[in-house]
C-alpha cells in the first residue's frame, strides 16, 4: 500500500477523499477482494470494476495502451514434448500433442505508453502478444517483453498506467509523475530495474524475448493440474539499446522496429523464437520466498527448469495494416481445452479488461473480423448488435437462438469426462495483499546478473530521471535502490548528492512488508555486502548484445 493510502492518514487533515463516482468513501485502493490473501478474485468487485471499465474507455479511436503496433503471421510447431517428456503427461491441449504439428498464427509487437505515432525507439515495455488458431479454437497468449510487471494487482493497472502516460494539464511525460508513484510502490522495483536498464529499449522486434508474464495452469486428460510459465526466446539472438543509441535512431525514424520487421521478412529473414516452459506443482508452495503468483517476481530456472515445447516462425506481414494491425485483438480470457486461468491477481482483472477494452474500441462483434474469427468451427446463439455483417450459424432450425431446446436448435457440447479440477479453495472474503511479497530480493540479484555495461546504463538513466524530481521522491528511491543491492544504490544517491545517512530516517512505507533479510539491510544501510548470486540463473537473463547506433 502507499504513504498517501493508509487508514486513517488522510482523516482531519483537509485533504479530499477518494471516492467513486457514486461518492462512496473509498478504504483500500490496493486490493481486490478475493477469497484469501492469495485469491481467487470476485465478480463484486464493485470498486474495482467501475475503476477498470472507466480506464478501458479513456482513449478513442486508438488503443489506451499498446497503441503503435506491428502484425505479423506465421505458425508454431509443436515438439510433442515438454522437455523430454511427452506432454500429454502435463496438458491435453490439442496445438502442443503431435511432434511437427503447424498451427496458423498471428502475432503483434507493440509498444505500451506512446500514442499510434509515438517512437519505437522510446524506453517502454513492449507487447508480445500471440495469437495460435487452434483447431479447437483461438487461443491468445499476450504478454511482454520483460519478465515482471510493476503491480501485483490489477486495481492498481489504470494507476501504474495513468503515472507512465503524460500529465492530464500540461500532457507532458514527467519522471515526477513516475517516480512520485512508484517510490510508493516498492513492488514496482524489479520491474524498474529491468525498464531502465538497456532491456527497456530493445533494438527491434526480432531482437527481444517474450514472456506471458502471469502464471497459468496446464490440465491433463484426468484433469490433473500443474502451474506454468511462458517464454519466448529469440533465436535471432537478444539486442538492446543505451539511451544514446535510441536517440541516435529516433532522429532519423520513430518505426525502425516495424520497418526492420517488414523488411526482413521481405528478404526471406525469417524470424524465429522458441516457446519455452516453466512448471511447478499447483499448490501455494510456502516453502519459496515469493509467491509463484506474483508477476512482480520469475521463477529461478535453477528450481524450475524451462523446457522447449515448440517454435515459432514469421513469414508474413499484413495486406492491410487497418484491418489486420489495427483491429486484431487479444485477451488473456482467450484460452483452449487444456489451458487455465491460475488465480494470479492481475490475470485475473486482465481477462475481464481486455475483452472489455475490445468490445469498446472495435464494437461487440469484433470477433466476426476475419483477423480474430477462429478457423475452427464457429456456432453461437448471438445476434445483432453494432456492425454486425454475418450471422454465426446455429442449429438446424434458424427459429431457435437459445438453448435448450427441443426443436432443432444448439446442443452442449460433450462434458472432458473427469470432475472439477486444481486444489480446493477455503478462505475469508477479503481485501488484502499476498502475504509473501519479497519486494527487493529479485530486483537486487537481477541488478547483479546484468552485465557492467547494463548496470552503468541503468544507474546513469535513473540519476537522469530522478534529477527532475522533488528532493523527496530522490531520497525515497535511493532507500529503495540501497535495499534492492548496496551497490545500485550508492551509484543512484552519488550521482544525486544523495548518501545512505541522508536517508537512514525514512522509515519504511505505511503497510509495506519487509522480510527478515530486508530488516537486517535497513539497519545496516549502505554497508551491506552484495548478494549472493552463485548459480543463480533468472528468466530473463540471457545474454544481451548492445545495438550501438551512431550518427
């Protein structure tokens, strides 16, 4: 939770409440409430439902996030196999079963904060999202280019966004702005350390990794359940821009990322990623330091192993960017028979936002557009509505548009023959956050595992941002840095005359969360020894080239 959101902190002091619009007093902007710190989340969310529909309506015509963008299709072939094992052992969905099996797919890279016109070569996540026409139907994997996200919850997503975009008075983008929030948000730390280091501007499309962010769940035919992550790893190899060479791009073009895709794949220089894997057991395991279902944090690969499932291949790019760019869309409710939802906070307001946003910025028929209609059979009892240009056949008898019926019409289909699936859920309806937060830990081994050059293109950019901020928000991202690694934040606080004593009587923030390991570091703040990070191996740590761009 923030300083600013605490209980009782704001009461009598003459600042204005928070409320919603229909004037109730607003108690926690933090949570969610779900059935148990860890979740799952309900559908009476009124608070946080109105917060999310109100943020996905904010922009027309264009998309409120991931508005410039690039298509382009090709198809995934499945391994057989997770690892060396068959995968039927894990999932029975269809796409992964038979070795050398294509599936038709289309897949759109995009920036997050810039507007459609924005640069390419700005520091912003990118999105990495896919779409696999399944022959039972469409499934959407969408996700970035960074392994972890700022938030945890998804009530927070229009505040992290609404902080990254351009001041609503002066719609200039401030570094205030940015990091007034996210050093009231100690979650975020990871996700800085990743943004602002040279993996923050990668040098094109073809040159970035990809990954589903969220935990999801693979079920088996008995209905077995195992919790899973995605990866998508370039075989072109990973490559990455300084903030100098992004410049140095950005004055000759603001699409090199789209134009260097359509060219290559012009010449026959197909790009290539292979999807990779993470796996655990579908329980909560209290036994690690962080909770598999944090998209704050990755899964250490030295415990859980990503294993190969299948590749992916470019060939193709749109005949029309409005129809096939502009109007392709993706959510991460989009899932077929063998794929689920784990209770991770943030999938679940992502799955709810994103088909929202859809049927809002394309129309309630958006899935008849030839770019998102399924190849696999379609039959549905829904007519009408907004641009409608096609019925989906129905049953035998075009009278009946509902179901049950006697007379001809739809019929259900045939149950997966097992009962209901994944661990039993018990817990007190709540608003609360994950008990095991573990906010600086990844962050500070993630900052060692970077290479010198990223560790002194990071310390340099943030010393650049937090220069343009208030004395207040410096000292409060410098006691952050100090506990993700001595090491970032002493360079961070000497670069803005800012040393460990000048910050030692922050305390820590209202409600934060901070683990044994993180006491002892505050109380020996600025003397810490680096962490240890032998063997470790993180996700997202492959090697990265420099894209070094000169004029």
């Amino acid at each position: 939770m923030t300083e600013t959101a605490r209980r009782g902190d704001t009461q009598g002091n003459g600042q204005p409440v928070l409320t919603n619009r229909q004037g109730h007093p607003i108690h926690d902007n933090q949570n969610q409430r779900t059935v148990g710190a860890r979740g799952p989340a309900t559908l009476e969310n009124y608070h946080f439902l109105e917060k999310i529909s109100h943020f996905d309506r904010e922009r027309i015509p264009e998309r409120v996030v991931h508005a410039r963008g690039v298509t382009a299709f090709g198809f995934f072939e499945a391994y057989g196999s997770w690892g060396d094992e068959p995968i039927s052992r894990y999932t029975r969905a269809k796409l992964f079963q038979e070795r050398g099996k294509r599936t038709d797919v289309a897949v759109r890279f995009s920036t997050v904060i810039g507007g459609r016109d924005s640069s390419e070569a700005a520091r912003d996540p990118r999105g990495f999202a896919v779409k696999f026409y399944t022959e039972e139907g469409n499934w959407d994997l969408v996700g970035n280019d960074l392994g972890v996200f700022f938030v945890r919850d998804a009530i927070k997503f229009p505040d992290v966004i609404h902080a990254l975009k351009p001041d609503p008075v002066t719609f200039e983008q401030r570094p205030e702005r940015i990091f007034d929030f996210m050093s009231q948000t100690p979650e975020s730390m990871h996700m800085l350390v990743n943004l602002f280091s040279p993996r923050g501007i990668p040098a094109d499309y073809r040159h970035m990794q990809g990954f589903g962010v969220n935990t999801y769940k693979w079920a088996n035919s008995d209905g077995h359940t195992v919790l899973v992550k995605y990866h998508w790893m370039p075989k072109q190899g990973v490559r990455s821009m300084t903030e100098e060479d992004a410049a140095n791009v950005q004055a000759d073009s603001l699409g090199h990322a789209t134009k260097d895709l359509y060219e290559a794949i012009e010449r026959g220089d197909y790009p290539e990623w292979e999807l990779l894997v993470q796996m655990m057991d579908d329980h909560e395991h209290p036994e690690l330091d962080f909770d598999p279902l944090d998209d704050t944090k990755v899964w250490p690969e030295q415990e859980f192993p990503p294993k190969p499932v299948g590749r992916m291949v470019l060939n193709r790019m749109p005949d029309d960017f409005f129809t096939q760019n502009e109007q392709i869309a993706f959510g991460t409710g989009v899932l077929v028979d063998g794929l689920d939802f784990s209770d991770d906070k943030m999938l679940v307001g992502r799955t709810f936002s994103y088909s929202d946003t859809q049927r809002y910025r394309v129309g309630p028929n958006y899935l008849q557009l030839p770019v998102n209609r399924a190849k696999a059979p379609v039959h549905t009892n829904q007519r009408g509505g907004p641009m409608a240009y096609e019925v989906d056949p129905g049953g035998e008898n075009p009278h009946v548009n509902y179901e049950p019926s006697t007379l001809g019409g739809l019929v259900e289909a045939e149950g997966p023959g097992y009962g209901e699936q994944g661990p039993e859920i018990r817990g007190r309806l709540t608003r609360s956050r994950i008990p095991r937060t573990n906010d600086y830990l990844q962050a500070g081994q993630r900052y060692l595992l970077m290479d010198d050059w990223e560790r002194d293109d990071l310390v340099k950019n943030f010393v650049n941002q937090l220069r343009q901020c208030p004395r207040h928000i410096q000292e409060r991202m410098v006691w952050h840095f100090l506990l993700v690694e001595n090491d970032l934040g002493l360079r961070v606080g000497e670069g803005l005359g800012i040393s460990p004593e000048d910050v030692a009587h922050l305390e820590p923030l209202p409600n934060q969360t901070l683990t044994d390991e993180d006491r002892k570091r505050l109380g020996n703040l600025g003397k810490n020894p680096p962490r240890d990070v032998a063997g470790l191996t993180m996700t997202h740590c492959v090697p990265d080239e420099r894209h070094v761009v000169t004029r």
